[in-house]
C-alpha cells in the first residue's frame, strides 16, 4: 500500500487514519481490539487519539481511548507496526485548555502510561491555550523529544495566525516545529481549510490528517432526515446542521458517483479527500468491521476529473 510521510518527518503512514475518539465511548474494548486487529491485518498504520477522549461521555474522565489502545498494544504486540498519534490540551478537568510547558511534561507521562509505550510517535497540540505564548509550548515539546519521549509534533485547531507564528518560532529559534495539522475538513465543510489553511499547509509542507472525513457520519447517507438523527448517540446533536439542502444535494451526488463505481457514499467521500494534493491521510471512525471495511475500499478508489468536479459542484461553498 501507498505510504506517505508526515510532514518532513520520517514517519511513513498508510492513507487513512482511525480515529480512537470511539473507544471508550461507542464500542467497548473487546470490539475496539477487534477492529484495531482488522485496520492493521489491511495495511493500515495510522491511530489518532486523544487524552481527552472520551471524557465527555458518562462516567468517564478522559484517557479511555488510550486506555484502550495501550491494552491492544500490549496484548497485539504490534507496537512495531502503528504509528500512535495522541493530542494534549484538551480541558481535562481544569475548566480551561492548557499548553504551559509543566503541564505537557506532566500530561505526557499520563499518555505514556495508558498507552504503555516508551515513546509517542506524533504528539500534538489539541486546542490552542492563549494565555500562554507559543514558545513555551514548543520549548515543552523540544524536551520531550530530547528525552525520547516524543518522536515529532503536530497541532490542531491552531488559528492561521497562531499556526504560523508557532512555525516561525520554531525556524527562527532552531526547535522542532509542527510537521503535521489537523483541520476539520470534508465535502460538506471546506471553505476554512481551503481559504485559510491549505495555502499555509502546503508552503511549509505540512502534512494534513484532516477530522470529521464523514462528517460525523452524515457523509455515509446514515442520516437523510430529522427522523434519521435519532439513529445514533450523537445524531440529534451533531448531525442536524447537515440536514439541510445543501447536504442532502451532496448526498444526491454520492449516491451517483458510488453507483457509478460500485462503491458506497463513505468510500466515495474519503476518496475525494484523498486526491486532494495536501491531504496526508483522513481520519474515520467505524463501530463495525461491516463499517471498517467500507472506510478501507477509499483507498482503492481512485475518482476521475469529471467525478471529482461534480462533488465539488455539488458542495460548493
């Protein structure tokens, strides 16, 4: 399978990442090692979590995912074939988000211990933390990869302003910068990334794992009615600001094209996303092997210039 660098880093990764903010939250752990086993027995590499996930759910407190992920790693051994991408600056119980260089070295050796690994592969800035100045952040983030803690940095939901002065800080000050971003980013939403970010991503050679590939599942034709949104945990919430015209014209389109290639809306999304230029590797999540197996037929579905057109037509911002 195609492998392609994060960043300037040496880090290879297949085209697809799986999202982990469902462990902990949607599927239990026995499901979760499954479809780990099955991701990795496709050829796939790349796991993104988060030390926040999945906090929000009843009864948990953040850490579940990786949690979850530590325990397959253990009793999988595949430690040597997956790249662990994990976040930190989340609110975690302190009411706010926080980048503070204490805070990371402490929270990092919370993510070690849950993951049960040595060192995390891509380490990345979650939220953005105003209050403190960008070159304590990446300062914390040097140390850890002095220490061997931390192989290489990235960031998500950074401002354009704060994603390139955190860039320029690290040039001008000889640190390790952020080789990978995380954007939200599919047909349904494209205008913020591709007028304020892809520029930037592509200048400085970036790679992009971009989240919400299927927008929250709303890309897979799950949902295409009010009555539909009651059809997950989180329909009701986060789906309803796709049921509208503009997404369902989306849909129309998508049922087409997965037609025309024998294929399914899911597949068809995360293909679009694959032939865009800064895209690295998406990220999606599945509940099912019945749903894993449609995330990984994208990437052998290649879509030809009129059918790449008409997604854009259709989702036109």
């Amino acid at each position: 399978m195609e492998k392609r660098k994060l960043g300037n880093t040496l880090i290879e990764v297949a085209p697809l990442a799986f999202g982990g903010n469902v462990f902990g939250f949607t599927i239990d752990e026995q499901t979760s090692f499954r479809l780990l086993d099955a991701f990795v027995d496709e050829g796939f590499n790349l796991i993104d979590t988060s030390d926040s996930y999945s906090r929000w759910a009843p009864g948990n407190k953040g850490g579940e995912s990786e949690t979850i992920i530590g325990n397959w790693l253990k009793k999988s051994g595949k430690k040597d074939k997956v790249v662990i991408a994990t976040k930190v600056g989340s609110d975690m119980g302190l009411g706010r988000t926080c980048l503070s260089k204490k805070y990371i070295i402490e929270e990092v050796s919370n993510s070690l211990r849950r993951l049960q690994v040595e060192q995390i592969d891509l380490y990345q800035t979650h939220f953005d933390d105003l209050t403190t100045p960008v070159g304590e952040t990446l300062e914390a983030y040097a140390q850890l990869i002095k220490e061997g803690k931390v192989k290489a940095i990235g960031a998500s939901n950074l401002s354009p302003e704060r994603l390139i002065e955190s860039l320029e800080f690290s040039k001008q000050n000889k640190l390790p910068r952020y080789e990978t971003f995380q954007p939200e980013y599919n047909l349904y939403n494209r205008n913020k990334y591709e007028t304020e970010y892809e520029s930037i991503c592509l200048e400085q050679g970036l790679g992009v794992i971009s989240y919400f590939a299927l927008a929250s599942g709303f890309l897979t034709g799950k949902y295409r009615s009010q009555d539909d949104s009651t059809k997950s945990m989180r329909g009701d919430t986060i789906v309803q600001k796709y049921l509208n015209e503009k997404g369902f014209s989306i849909l129309r389109v998508l049922d087409q094209v997965a037609q025309e290639y024998n294929s399914n809306p899911a597949s068809v999304s995360i293909a679009w996303l694959l032939a865009r230029k800064s895209i690295t590797a998406p990220i999606a999540s599945a509940t099912s092997i019945e749903q894993l197996k449609e995330l990984v037929q994208a990437v052998r579905l290649y879509l030809n210039g009129d059918t790449i057109e008409n997604l854009n037509i259709a989702s036109a911002y």
